[in-house]
C-alpha cells in the first residue's frame, strides 16, 4: 500500500520472500553485483576478479550451505549440534566414492556430478535420522556433547577407511565440478577448467564461482520457503517452547528427527562442494574446528535468520584473510620503521626470535600466537561477545541501524 510499505492485508503478501519494494531491489543488486564481480565491470572493486579473492568468495557460497544447515537445526528448530563437520565428511566421500575415479585400493564409480551431488547430501541426511532418536531424546548441553561425540567418532573412521578417505596421511581425490549426461571424457560445462561460457570468457575460478552462487542462491530459497511452511512453523514452536508446541498437537520427536534430516542434507551437499572445490582433502580437514567454524557463522551471524547467514558466513570466512594481511603490514612496518606506529605496534607482533609479541608473524614456531591461533581466538571471543550484548548477531545490528532510519529524527 502506498506510504504504508509494511501494512500487509493478506497472508500470501506478508509471508513473501521479499514483502516489500526495498528487499526486491536490495535483493537485485546484489544478485548484479555478484554476477557482475569475475566480470570485474564494477568500479572500486575489481580487486575481487583476482584468483585469490575469486576462490574466497567460492568459499563464501560453499559455507552459505553449510550454514544454513545448521541454522534449520540451531536456530529455527532451536537443536544444538557440534558434529555439522561430521556430516560434512559423509557427504563429502559419499561424493568421492559415487563421482571419483578408482585409484589402487580406493573405490570409485565415476559417476556424472548431478547423480553425486545430491546423493552426498540424501546419504548424509539418512545417517542424521539414524542417529536423530539417540539426540533427540537430550536436550541442551547434553545434545551437544551427544552431537560433539559424532566428530570424534567420524575422525576414527575417516582415517581408517582407507578405501573410502584414502587414508590419514594421503586422503584421495575428489571428483572435479563437471556437468556430465553420464561417464563421457568431454563433458557438457567444465567448471573447472578455463573456456568460453555464454558467449563470454571465463577463467575456472569465475565459471566455479557462479556454479557455487548458483548454489548457494538456489539453498537461501529452499531454506526460506521451510520456513513459511507448516514444517518451518513446527520448527519454530519447538525453539520457542517445546513442551508448549507438544501440548498444541507438535509431534516433537518426528520434527526434531526432520530438522536433523533436513540440516545434514544441507551439510552433506556442502561437504561434496568444498571437497570437489579443494580438489584433494586428508581426513582431518573434517574436525572439530571445522564445526566451531559453521556454530561461529551462525551465531555472528544471526541464528534463525536467512540473512543473517550469509552476513556471518562473509565475516567469518573473510576475517582470517584480514587479519592475515592486517599482521604482514604490522610486521613490515615495526620492521622498516622506528616511527611512532612502529613504536606502538611492536608489543602486538614478533618480528625476531628473541622479541616478545603478542603475534607471531615468522616462519615456523616463535613467541605469540600463530595467524591461525589467533583466528581461533577471535572466534571464541566474538561468539562470546554477540551471545552476551547482540544475541541476534550481525543481523540484529542491521535490524537496529535499518529501525532507528526509519524513526529518524526521532527515538521512539
């Protein structure tokens, strides 16, 4: 209604993706940013259609999925899970097994990507409901130490699987992201390979890059239509009041195992990506780490919100990229200068053996902690701060600056 943008007068207009002109128009800008990004047509920022920033932003759609998986577990079905990389490892040698090729004692089928991709996730998903009546009957702290007993467990078996994982030492090959009709040698789009798509030449990190938005886009609009749907709505009351949703007819038991169904689908498709983006992955690459990694996501982020997702999914993945490039200017320029920044920054990095820094930016072992230790730091403090003074994340700081505009200039 004109003048009255959040004045709906029926469900369908209230319950859309995007109920109001301002989210249709942000939603198509960044749709033509992002498209328009390998492309690197837009002013200022054509930084991004280097290699590097090209599979970071890869990176950033892989763990999109990845995290709004475990949003469907955590933060609309209020369940908490530590063993997401467990899943992720599933789905990602269900991938190996049904798409790559064999190699001495290790198996493989070599079948085309759109017959292993979503068999890694309906695989991953089939071990969630397996093992949903054993967490869903604790809640808390206990399903999440149920949940952290998977990752350990997972660890053991990926690095004894020789034929399957390849091993603790080697891991094996993943199969590479190719569009096949079936086992042909030239397939139909070579994401992995530089060439001509559309009319328009693309490296292999572009064409990868649009292939995972792709992705990412099509997971977002699937996990947004869950959760305006009776299933979705269910979820909900069970986070709200479980005990309350059970009395009002919720069957709470077959929810909570369809919300561990639904978010190891999600987790075994983004276990398959990344492993066929890396292209070879040892083992341990699926370890605890990996699922404090996707929690910090959605925590920072905003548990419960779609948006919320993706803004922790771009802080948490780009925040090691600078702080890396943050403590190499440090370093340099406590090493070249005796200036007054030089001055202040040289109790934060160690530049020498016999210095004392709270960094440490040589090579190997030195004083201070490693760029990735201090990552693991300030993922620990950030998902401690935002749960104590912003429990809504990132997206509840959009919420409070997009709020106070719109009562500009007053405060009520």
């Amino acid at each position: 209604m004109r003048g009255r943008p959040l004045l709906h007068t029926s469900y369908e207009a209230d319950q859309a993706i995007f109920n109001t002109m301002t989210k249709k128009v942000m939603a198509a800008l960044a749709v033509a940013v992002l498209i328009l990004i390998p492309l690197a047509k837009i002013p200022g920022l054509g930084f991004l259609a280097e290699t590097d920033w090209l599979r970071l932003l890869s990176t950033v759609a892989i763990f999109v999925v990845a995290g709004l998986g475990l949003n469907i577990l955590l933060g609309m079905a209020g369940q908490v899970s530590l063993g997401h990389a467990f899943f992720m490892g599933v789905g990602a040698y269900v991938a190996a097994v049904l798409g790559g090729d064999p190699e001495g004692l290790r198996l493989g089928f070599g079948l085309p990507m759109w017959m292993w991709l979503p068999a890694a996730g309906a695989v991953a998903a089939v071990v969630g409901v397996a093992f949903g009546p054993a967490a869903v009957r604790v809640r808390g702290l206990y399903l999440a130490f149920v949940t952290l007993g998977l990752v350990f467990v997972g660890d053991y078996v990926f690095r004894n699987w020789i034929s399957v994982t390849g091993g603790a030492e080697t891991g094996r090959h993943f199969p590479p992201l190719q569009l096949k009709l079936w086992k042909e040698e030239a397939a139909l789009i070579d994401f992995s390979a530089d060439g001509a798509w559309l009319g328009v030449d693309l490296s292999a990190e572009a064409k990868t890059f649009y292939f995972l938005l792709a992705a990412a886009v099509l997971s977002m609009v699937l996990a947004k239509n869950l959760q305006r749907t009776r299933v979705g709505r269910a979820f909900q009351a069970i986070r709200d009041r479980d005990i309350a949703a059970e009395i009002m007819g919720v069957d709470e038991f077959g929810y909570k195992l369809r919300a561990f169904g639904i978010s190891s689908f999600y987790a075994g498709v983004s276990g398959a990506l990344l492993a066929a983006f890396v292209g070879t992955v040892v083992p341990a690459r699926w370890d605890l780490f990996l699922s404090v990694q996707v929690i910090a996501i959605v925590l920072i982020g905003g548990a419960g919100s779609i948006a919320g997702v993706v803004l922790g999914t771009v802080f948490v993945t780009i925040l090691p990229r600078v702080v890396e490039n943050l403590t190499e200017w440090m370093a340099r320029v406590v090493s070249e200068g005796d200036g007054f920044t030089a001055t202040i920054l040289n109790p934060i990095v160690a530049t020498d053996p016999s210095d004392f820094g709270l960094v440490n930016t040589m090579p190997g072992t030195g004083p201070g902690l490693s760029v990735f230790q201090l990552n693991l730091v300030l993922y620990g403090l950030l998902i401690i701060l935002f749960l104590i003074f912003e429990p809504l994340g990132l997206y509840g700081i959009w919420i409070r600056i997009r709020n106070y505009w719109k009562g500009w200039p007053f405060t009520y």
